[in-house]
C-alpha cells in the first residue's frame, strides 16, 4: 500500500499519522480534516510536502468522503469528538459524528474501492458508561460488522487502546497550563483512579503494524502499563483538589475481560517524573 487518508488528519494523532507516512516513503496521503487553520499548521510544519493532498471535510459529508477516497488504499479513520463532558452534554453531536460519521467512512470506502479501513477506538468503548463510549463502541460494532457487508469491499479493522500522554485535551497538558498560570493544585477527580499509559509513537506504530497485517474482522489492543491519577500530580510537584468522579467516568478503564488499568503494571513516580521530561 502507498496511498492514505488520514482524517481527522489535523488533530493530535492525525498529525504524528501523516508525518509518519511521509517519513516512511508513502507516495501519497490525503489529510482530510474539517479545521482549516489547523490544516493549514500541519501543511506549514511538513513544508507542504507535494505528495500530501489537503481536503477540508466533515465525515458527516459522505459524499466529500468519497471524492476524498478515490485512489487510496488505505483509510486511517481517527476523526472524532472525543472529550466524555461534551457527550454527556451533547450526545446527538457525538452520534452524528462518531456513529453517524463513521458509518459514512464505511460506506465511502466501499463505494471508493478502498483496500482497507481501520478505526481508532478507545478503552472507554469497553463496557462504556458514557455517550462517548456509546458511540465509539458502536462505530466499533459498524467496522466490525462492515467485513460481513461488504464481502468483496474493503478490510475493516479496529484499533483500541486508552489515552495516548499528553495528547491534546488530556489531563497532562490540562494540569500544565494552571500550574504555569500559577494555580498551587490541580482538579483531581479520585487519586485512586488509574489510567492506561501510552506515548504517541507506540500509538503510531501499533495502527501501522495492524493496517499492513489487517485480514479483516480484528480489534487490535496493546499490553500496556498504567499509573494513579494521584501519582502524576505527586510527580507534578503540585497539591490536589478532590471534585469528585463524574457519573460519566470510570475509577479504571479497561481495554478488554484481561486487560484493565487497575490490575496493569502500575508506574512509580520516578517513572512518570521521567515521563514528563521528555513530554
């Protein structure tokens, strides 16, 4: 394979996807992405790079989709409204673009000749207990089910995995911007509460390695470790102020019946402190 889209191309691992593809010798990859001036960031920061193809365009426009898709092998659907507060506020917006969206890229790709389309999910489309879980579990079940619609289509695949460190809107950068603002603690939902732990480059590695080897039919979920939210702001260096786990929150993720944040290896603050130096 050596032509992509990447939507949601703009966004934070969209990003790192792209310059990856172009760093791996791609001939051709499509950033389909519906924030233009961050488009326009991503274009400056790979020099525009002639073998890229810039497309603004929402996934919920399925006929944009389309004319994206036509002469690409493989889809890297990563495109989503992700922050749990706004699907619990507005979960018809996280079903028009999450359930709705994805569907669209489904029926895109097939109508496209797409080789192969793989989703990114995450650990809170395991037993979700949020609109955003709801969503992305089943925009899962969507990709899944589309090997057995389209026998003769493209090979869907997912990938899940939880949040990747420092990643845009995450509780690191969160916490970085009060402490630099001069705040002396920092919103803790529950100390005890554990999260998965993953840099961008094993998320990066982990959705190219299943796209080249997808057959069809396969979710994808690393062995990751996991720290205690009450950890990170001790490696922080800064106090705690308790709020409280919202109804739309678990204490601990889980990515699948075997792999859960709170009975993960669990990181030490040395290793976090190390974690943020070179975040």
């Amino acid at each position: 394979m050596r032509s992509a889209l990447v939507t949601g191309a703009s966004g934070f691992l969209g990003q790192h996807l792209v310059k990856r593809l172009l760093s791996d010798g791609w001939d051709r990859i499509c950033c389909f992405s519906r924030g233009e001036h961050r488009q326009a960031e991503l274009r400056a920061q790979v020099h525009d790079d002639p073998r890229c193809r810039w497309l603004i365009g929402d996934i919920r426009d399925l006929p944009r989709l389309e004319r994206a898709m036509q002469g690409v092998q493989l889809v890297l659907h990563t495109a989503a409204l992700k922050r749990i507060e706004v699907g619990y506020h507005d979960p018809d917006e996280m079903v028009k673009t999450n359930v709705l969206g994805s569907m669209n890229v489904v029926d895109a790709a097939a109508r496209a000749g797409v080789e192969k389309v793989l989703l990114v999910s995450s650990d809170k489309a395991f037993q979700p207990v949020s609109p955003y879980g709801q969503a992305k579990a089943l925009a899962e079940s969507l990709f899944l089910t589309a090997n057995n619609v389209y026998p003769d289509g493209p090979k869907f695949g997912v990938v899940r995995y939880g949040n990747i460190w420092n990643a845009t809107g995450s509780v690191l950068p969160k916490w970085r911007s009060l402490i630099a603002a001069g705040a002396h603690s920092v919103p803790v939902t529950d100390p005890d509460a554990t999260r998965f732990f993953m840099r961008i480059e094993e998320a990066v590695d982990l959705i190219l390695g299943t796209a080249q080897s997808l057959q069809g039919g396969e979710i994808a979920i690393p062995t990751l470790p996991a720290y205690r939210v009450g950890d990170l702001a001790e490696a922080l260096g800064t106090y705690m102020e308790i709020v409280g786990l919202p109804t739309w929150e678990k204490k601990h993720e889980s990515m699948d019946e075997s792999k859960c944040s709170a009975t993960a290896r669990r990181m030490s603050v040395e290793e976090l402190k190390e974690a943020l130096n070179h975040a």
